[in-house]
C-alpha cells in the first residue's frame, strides 16, 4: 500500500490523459479520473487527484510535464460585412 502524504489536482487535456494516467501508474502514484470540460474553448479534459508522498513530488511533477504537451489551436472566427 502506497502512503500519501499529500492530494495533487491535475487538469490534462483529453488527448494527454492515458498516457498520463500510465506513468504515474508506472511510479505506483494513485490516480482518480474525473471527466470535465474546459473553460474558454470548452474542449474535453480530465481532472486528475493524484495522492502523492512528499518525497516523490518532484518526480511526479516530472512525470506530468513529460506526458502533457501544450498545443496551439486556430479559430476560424466569421467576418461580419
């Protein structure tokens, strides 16, 4: 059994999350999946509460930085005449 110390909110995109969810599992991190939706663009995420011991959150903040990617979208926004 995994001793946590501490409780971590992650919000990941959609397209991040498995592969997220895959290397905290990897470091026997608990994970709990809760689905969402964004603010600004109302895109599809997932809210990750990961359990953490204070002695590897370098680690898993590591982890998350690798696995998440920042992306960059275009809008098509309508001319008005």
């Amino acid at each position: 059994m995994v001793k946590v110390s501490e409780m971590m909110a992650a919000i990941v995109q959609e397209q991040d999350v498995d592969g997220t969810i895959k290397a905290l599992s990897k470091m026997d991190v608990p994970v709990t999946r809760l689905a969402s939706s964004g603010g600004f663009l109302g895109r599809k995420n997932s809210t990750l509460l990961i359990g953490v011991n204070k002695q590897i959150l370098d680690e898993v903040i590591k982890a998350l930085q690798n696995s998440c990617k920042q992306r960059v979208e275009y809008l098509a926004i309508p001319l008005e005449g």
